[in-house]
C-alpha cells in the first residue's frame, strides 16, 4: 500500500466524485489523517483540518468537532442520510447498548514506508442512520431545508440539530449486542463510558 499524501492521494473510489473533484483543486485542503481525511475550502478551512487524531477519528476531537463549533450546515447532495458522516459525532457519546471500543489498524506513513498502528477507536456503524435521518425529517421539518442542485434532490439541515436529535434517538432506537466484531481490530470491549476527550 502507498504512503498517503495529502496532495496526491485520491479520494477513496467508494466517497465518489465529488469529492475528488474538490481534493484536485487549488486552495483546497486536506487533514492528515491516513484512513478518514476531510476536505476543506474557504476561509475556515485550515482551521477545520489541522490536527486530525489517528484515534477516535469522527469525534468533536477532529474535523467535525470545528465544524460543530462553526455551527456548520450538513448538505445531503443527492445522498441519502445513510452516508452522513456528521451523525458519527454522536456515537461517541450516545450510552447505547452494544456500545463497543476496540483498537484498529491504521496505515502510518514512516521513514521506512508504511507501517500499520493500531490505535484506539469505537466501533461505528452507519446502519440505522437512514431511520435516523428519517425520523429526524418526521420530528424536525423546520430545521430542513431543500432544493435540487443539477439531477440530484438534496436537504440541508443544522450539523447541531442533527447531531442534538441523534443525542436523544440513540439511546432510544439502537441496540447493536448482535454485531459482529469488524475484521481486522483487536481488544474490542464494552464502552460504557465516552473516550476521553470525545
């Protein structure tokens, strides 16, 4: 596997199109973390990226922290809510059971070349965020907003008050003591409690 370079590495073929489109042009920048980096333009967008962790990589630790404290919009392009990354930020505090924390491994770019480093992060999952999105819709409509952009419907809604609602829904709704425990990780345990610093 290649080192990754922020400058030169594609976007994952899975995150699509839009996204390398946006990573290839100039003024665009780039967090440095090897398996979850984000995209960012505009006059906030340094800020947004610098000092992505390895651990807990979706957390308020990371980019999505900044942009809940920018109080950022989620643009849903075209996409349904099961490709929201936002919600994420919630599964590091929602006290769900199943909840579960583990170590992963994440390509490391070293003088050597790549090496592997496991480091600590919760198991997430993304399998309920359509119900949730939906729910959200239900509950929320106010905080929506919709339009088409090209061939694609979209809706916009507040990154806090998607992430607010998840708060509360969480708990409610999920229950993942039947997951498999991902390939490839180690140490996977109950997480009761929040990371530290998430």
């Amino acid at each position: 596997m290649p080192s990754f370079d922020r400058a030169s590495t594609p976007v994952a073929a899975t995150i699509r199109v839009v996204a390398q489109c946006l990573r290839a042009r100039p003024g665009t920048e780039r967090s440095a973390h090897p398996q979850t980096s984000f995209l960012a333009r505009g006059p906030e967008a340094e800020g947004i990226v610098t000092d992505h962790p390895l651990e807990y990589r979706l957390s308020t630790l990371g980019p999505l922290g900044r942009l809940w404290a920018l109080d950022a919009l989620v643009l849903m392009l075209g996409v349904s809510w099961s490709k929201c990354t936002a919600i994420h930020i919630e599964e590091y505090t929602a006290p769900y059971p199943g909840r579960r924390q583990g170590r992963w491994p994440v390509p490391f770019a070293g003088p050597a070349g790549v090496r592997w480093v496991d480091v600590p992060e919760l198991v997430l999952w993304e399998g309920d965020f359509e119900r949730l999105g939906s729910n959200f819709e239900q509950a929320r409509p106010e905080s929506l907003r919709r339009c088409r952009i090209g061939d694609a419907d979209c809706v916009s809604a507040s990154l806090r008050d998607l992430v607010r609602f998840a708060m509360r829904w969480l708990p409610a709704h999920r229950d993942l003591r039947g997951l498999a425990d991902p390939p490839g990780w180690s140490g996977i345990e109950p997480a009761p409690g929040v990371p530290a610093g998430a």
